[in-house]
C-alpha cells in the first residue's frame, strides 16, 4: 500500500515508516502533519483524486527543519570585469510518514 502526496510543489511516492526531505512547512519538530493525496494504491485498488482523494489521509510527523549543503552560484559577463558570487541553501523539513488511513 502506497499515495503518491502532494507538498510544497511537488509529489512524492510514499508508504509507511518513510522518511522523506520535503520543502519547508511551518511546523514545529515533533509535531504531526497531513498531506494532500493524489493518488492511493492497495492490493488491487486504485484510487486517483480530482484533484485530491478526499477518503485517503497521510500523516507524518516533523523530525527536523533544516538547511541543505551549500551550492555556489557564479555568474559573469565575459569582457566587461562583471562578476558575482552567491551561495545558497535550500530550507528542508525531514518527515516520517506514520500511517495511511485509507
């Protein structure tokens, strides 16, 4: 048994006892959260929302916010001395999926 669910702009397969890396929520750690689901699969079931299913909820609880590995951004304009150097770290929410309550 597994739901496809739908945060932060994109979706993610899960089943139960996942951890997964999502965008941030403004949740607190140890907190529990649900997800919007897309889709939900058991043994010979299929159900797809339009948009969401409405029966089908998924619940997670908050494990930890925090920050990715540090990318470097370069840009230049070639000839003219133009340059400029940027890092980034993307903000994440580490989520255990506890149960899918079909």
């Amino acid at each position: 048994m597994y739901a496809i669910i739908e945060t932060g702009g994109k979706q993610y397969k899960v089943q139960k006892d996942d951890v997964i890396f999502v965008e941030k929520l403004t949740a607190e750690e140890g907190s529990s959260v649900d997800f919007k689901v897309v889709a939900f699969f058991n043994e010979g079931n299929t159900i797809i929302g339009d948009p969401y299913v409405d029966s089908v909820k998924v619940l997670g609880k908050v494990l930890k916010n925090g920050k990715g590995k540090k990318i470097t951004v370069f840009t230049y304009k070639p000839k003219k001395s133009v340059k400029r150097k940027l890092g980034h770290r993307q903000p994440y929410t580490k989520v255990c999926i506890e149960a899918i309550n079909a």
